[in-house]
C-alpha cells in the first residue's frame, strides 16, 4: 500500500529539530514508502524576514545524498511549503522555477500581510468576519499561485484564533470554500489532509471532512496526506484516521510527486 508522509519539516526550518537523515531512518521504521520534505520559505514574514531562508544548494546536495544511500528503503521527494502572499509572487514564481523540486505545498501563514500567531488580524473582527478575510487571502493566492501542487492545511486559521470558540463551522463559508476549490480544481492543484491538529490539541485534521469531502464533490482528484511533523515523533501521526477520511469522501487514490507532476497511487 501506498504509505507516504507529504509535509515533513527537518532541521532546516528553523522551528524543527530533527536532521533530514533522523527523520529519513524514523520515517523507514515506521514502515512509511515515500515521503516528501517541505521545509520552510516564507518571504516577507511579518515581524522578522530572516527566520525562514534555507540554503537551498546546501540542502539539494543533502538531500541527494540521503536519497541515495536510502534508496532501496524508502522514496525520498524533495519539496517545500511555500508562504503565499499576494504582493511577493514574483519572489516565489523566481524561486520556484529555479530549484527541481517534486511537490510544492503552498500556505497561508499570514493574511493582510499579518502574522496569525499575534492576535492584530482577529482583535477587530467577529470570528466569522476574520475566518472569511482569510479565506478571501486564500482565495486571491489560489487565482495567482498555479505552480503550486496542493494548497496546505486550508483551515488553519481555526487553530490562530483569539475567540471563546475558535471553531470553525463549515456551513459559515461554504461560498468562499467552494470558490477556493473551484479554482484550484480548474488548474490541477489539490489539498492535503493535515494532520498536525491532533498534536495541538484541536482533535481535528486540516482542513476538516466537509471541506475534504466537497473538493472531491466538485471534481477535485489531487490528495496528500501529511503530518507536518516538525522532530520524528510525529511521523504519520494519525494516518489511519486520514485515510479513513480520504476513503469516506470518495478518495480511492492519493497523489505522489516527481518532479511536481502527479501520479495516482490506489489507497
Ligand atoms: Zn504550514
Ligand atoms: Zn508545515
């Protein structure tokens, strides 16, 4: 069975802790086939610019390196999960073009040019008024960002926010939601299932089943499934959960990458 991890963080992100090489022999022993390594990049992050630059020659001559010595253990991608924000596509279409990367996860980490983590984006708005800007900050990266392969953990904004009940209820942006999926449907993009919630104690994958579930409504085909581990505890943490999921809402194939070109894999 197709068994892969496709959002790890090694040692390169500076939030992670882990070698590539400690997260490759975890992820061999924990039976995974394949897995993708999406460090960080995230350009003009709010409040400090300099926490997510990677040496990117450094890291494909690590990497190759790993991948050959392991090559008849496990399949190795190498990937990136990209920070999207509107004003820096030419930044990141540069990027992009300039590395061989398999898979490329896009994210919103930031909305309005604003870090999540500190409460600014939330403290004049509703809930609902916050969740849906986001959403429109997702949408506006969905039109313009097509070199993208699967957008990353869409919901996040779930986990950020400063209410009573941050929960996010899916029936409050369903029109947004589905113009998100449209266009990323449109352009042979995906979503991934995330699920690094259960590690915070949200008890929930990104995005949640409604969301999954009306991608493949609407035609969708290009699934991933990825722990966003940041050290090697969290190794496909929760795939059994995720399968089941993808399997209920009519997933029968997850998506592999090389070269960012898809190829299905039976589930
Ligand atoms: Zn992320
Ligand atoms: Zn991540």
């Amino acid at each position: 069975m197709f068994f892969a991890d496709y959002h790890l963080h090694t040692n390169f992100s500076s939030d992670a802790v882990a070698s590539p090489e400690e997260m490759v022999k975890a992820a061999v022993e924990k039976g995974l086939s394949e897995v993708a390594f999406t460090d960080h990049v995230d350009y003009d992050y709010p409040d400090d610019d300099s926490i997510f630059m990677i040496d990117y020659d450094k890291y494909f001559s690590v990497f190759e390196d790993i991948k050959n010595c392991y090559s008849d253990k496990i399949n190795i991608k190498i990937g990136v999960e990209i920070g999207l924000q509107e004003h820096i596509k030419d930044r990141i279409e540069e990027f992009i073009a300039k590395y061989p990367f398999d898979f490329i996860i896009g994210s919103s980490h930031c909305a309005d040019r604003m870090n999540l983590m500190k409460p600014d984006f939330f403290v004049s708005r509703t809930k609902v008024q916050a969740y849906t800007r986001f959403f429109e900050n997702e949408l506006a990266n969905a039109k313009i960002y097509e070199n993208i392969n699967v957008y990353g953990h869409l919901d996040y904004i779930s986990r950020y926010g400063i209410y009573e009940d941050n929960r996010l209820f899916y029936s409050d942006y369903v029109e947004i939601l589905d113009e998100i999926l449209k266009a990323l449907i449109k352009t042979g993009r995906g979503i991934e299932i995330n699920t690094s919630g259960y590690r915070y104690g949200m008890n929930t994958v990104y995005p949640q089943f409604e969301i999954i579930k009306r991608y493949k409504e609407l035609g969708g085909e290009i699934l991933t499934i990825g722990s966003d581990a940041h050290s090697t505890g969290y190794i496909a943490d929760h795939f059994d959960t995720a399968l089941n999921l993808a399997k209920e809402a009519g997933f029968g194939y997850l998506t592999s990458f090389a070269g960012r070109k898809p190829e299905f894999k039976k589930i």
